[in-house]
C-alpha cells in the first residue's frame, strides 16, 4: 500500500448560518475510511464550529456540534485551534467542546484531540500537507 | 501531471463553476490530464439537465458534459449533497419513488469517498468554491 | 516545498484574503481570481499591506478577472503579475499543494 498522504481540512466558516461547516465534517467522516494521515484546521469564524452549548431547537436545523466527539472513534484526533482567531472572537478554549480520544499506542489513554496553537503554527501545519481541502 | 478538481457552488450565481471551467480546459490544452472532477455542496446543481440559460449565455452544464466527452474525465457529483438539492439519476429516482430524474449526461452520482479517492491518486487538488 | 494560495473574495468585504497574507510563506504563491482581483488595486486600503508582502511572496491576478472588472494591469499594483488561466495551471503544477481560501 502506498504511503498515506497528509490531508488537512481547513475549517474557516460558522456552523448553520451556510451548510458548509456539516458538509466539511461530512467529508472528514467519510475520508476516515481511507486511512490517510488527517488533520482539522480551524480558523477564523471555523472556530465558532466548537462551541459548547449549541442548541438548534428552535431554528430545526440539525445540532451536529456533539459529532466532533466522536471523531476519535474514526481515529482523526488532530484538531488544530488557532489561538488568535478565537481571541479576536472573544474566546477562551475553555468556551469549546472538551474532545478527546483513546490513544491506542499508549494503553487506551485519554487525550485531548484539540491542540490550541499559535497563527505562525498554523501557518506551518498548513505548509506541512500533501492535500488541503476547504469548504 | 493530474489535477484533480473541486466544484462547490452552483452555477449562474457564482462563478465557481465558470473558474474551474477554464481552469480544466487550459491544464487539458497544456497536457495536463484532469482525471476527475467532483461536485459538491451546491455545486451538484451543475449536473441538472433541466437549465435552460438564455440562448446568448453559456451553458454551463452543457460545457461540461462536452468537455468531460472530449476528455474522458470523470464527473461525479456527490450523493449527499446531490439527494438534498433534488439532483437524481434513474436509478435513484426509481428507488426513491420520483417520478422523474434530472442528472445530465457525462456526470454519475457516487459518494464523498470519490473526493478522498481523487485527493490520493491526483498530484494536485484544486478547489473552486465560495 | 511551497503552496499556492488562490483567494476568490474582495478583501473589502471578506477576511479571506488577509487571512491568506498571514498564513503564507516565503516562496509560495497567492493568486487573486474572481472577486480576490479587487484585492491588487494600485492605491487602495490593503495595497501596503500586499506590497508589504510582495518581496517574499509572489503575488498574480487571474487577468480575464481583473479585465472583466475593467482593472487594465496599469491600475494594479506594480508587483503583482497578471496571468491567464495557462498561468493559473503553470502555477498550480510549480506549487506542492494549493489552498483555496474559501
């Protein structure tokens, strides 16, 4: 088998007000399936996707929010926040959904798949991809 | 070297769809070759035979569909995204219970694994969207 | 190993394209299309900062985008390189990767 390539999904839009945020997470669930290496950049209004308390009872659009959860079942456990877009939003990473997955090359360990990091950081892990997708 | 490409909004109201267009004919016409394109989000809605642009405007659907023709490329459109915005081929359009279906010739309906499939095998992957 | 960055919206009613300037590298590449061409306005509000960024970073316009807008390449700003869709493939092939700032 060839060598996985590294994917980067690069998110930069709010949930609900447009469909691309859900249709983003819809690709990411599905690419799982191909065993590639794959990271989640979010940036800009991207960071709004990981808000907690997001409820969309009154609006009848589906909350996909709890969907981030489960992406360390389909083993994508590398999402990079930018800490400068969420400071310039207003908010603190304690404002985002605790994410976590088990680290199966460190007896099922319980680690956190958000990474907060700096603009300069993400300038790197966008340089370091073979395939970046945004929506 | 491959190209492969991202359509992600409709046709008309943005000029997504025109872009990559253009952009496909011109890495063709330099030898390039353009395996695959894929349409998502709103950009399924390229892939109705049912527009009917006024006679002095472009078609867009119908320059796709020659273009793919030409150049053996293969054009799909999401399943998901095409199910939601009413875009469907016989087949579905059976399964579902339609009475009609919609899908222009020279594009097939298949899944988002389509997308990761062209991102492995191409040497690069272009994006035209909003 | 370099990217080329292709930025779509006006950076006059969109963070799209100043986003992309603080995220490139040295050695990649931005290229404005469709509304982006706004963006290589000779003279606007972001012109420094695209001139700023011009040394290290090649920076094109789609030309049949910025004609379409009636922006003749004397009303550009001087660093950026005007290309036709060719250009865009050429571009495209000469990066590793391209990111659409969408």
């Amino acid at each position: 088998m060839p060598e996985a390539k590294k994917f980067l999904y690069v998110n930069r839009k709010a949930p609900y007000g447009t469909i691309y945020a859900l249709e983003s997470l819809e690709v990411v669930l599905i690419g799982a399936a191909f065993e590639q290496d794959v990271s989640l950049a979010f940036l800009d209004d991207g960071v709004f996707q990981l808000t907690r308390d997001q409820n969309t009872d009154e609006i009848g659009v589906k909350n996909f929010s709890p969907t981030f959860r489960a992406l360390g079942d389909y083993e994508v456990t590398k999402l990079f926040v930018e800490k400068e877009s969420l400071e310039e939003r207003g908010l603190a990473p304690s404002d985002l959904q605790e994410i976590m997955y088990e680290d199966e090359d460190d007896d099922w360990e319980e680690k956190p798949s958000i990474h907060i990091v700096s603009r300069s950081e993400m300038a790197d892990i966008m340089a370091d991809q073979d395939v970046v997708l945004s929506f | 070297m491959k190209f492969g490409i991202v359509v992600s909004e409709g046709p008309y109201t943005h000029q997504a769809a025109d872009t990559a267009y253009h952009f496909a004919k011109a890495a063709l016409d330099k030898g390039h070759e353009v395996p695959r394109v894929f349409f998502y989000h709103d950009g399924v809605n390229v892939a109705t035979n049912l527009s009917i642009p006024p006679q002095d405007e472009r078609h867009i659907q119908k320059n796709w569909t020659e273009l793919a023709k030409a150049n053996d490329i293969d054009m799909v459109v999401c399943i998901a995204a095409a199910q939601r915005r009413g875009i469907l081929d016989e087949n579905e359009a059976k399964r579902q219970g339609k009475d009609a279906s919609n899908l222009a010739e020279g594009f097939r309906i298949s899944g988002l694994g389509q997308l990761i499939e062209m991102g492995i095998e191409c040497d690069r992957t272009v994006t035209f969207g909003d | 190993m370099s990217t080329l960055h292709t930025v779509n919206k006006s950076p006059f009613g969109d963070s799209a394209f100043n986003s992309c300037l603080e995220h490139c590298k040295p050695g990649d590449g931005i290229l404005l299309i469709e509304d982006a061409v706004y963006g290589a306005v000779a003279g606007s509000a972001v012109a420094a900062k695209v001139e700023a960024r011009a040394g290290d970073v090649g920076i094109y316009v789609l030309d049949g985008d910025a004609k379409a807008r009636g922006l003749a390449a004397g009303k550009l700003i001087k660093q950026v390189k005007p290309v036709g869709y060719d250009g865009f493939v050429d571009l495209v092939a000469e990066h590793d990767r391209t990111q659409s700032w969408l």
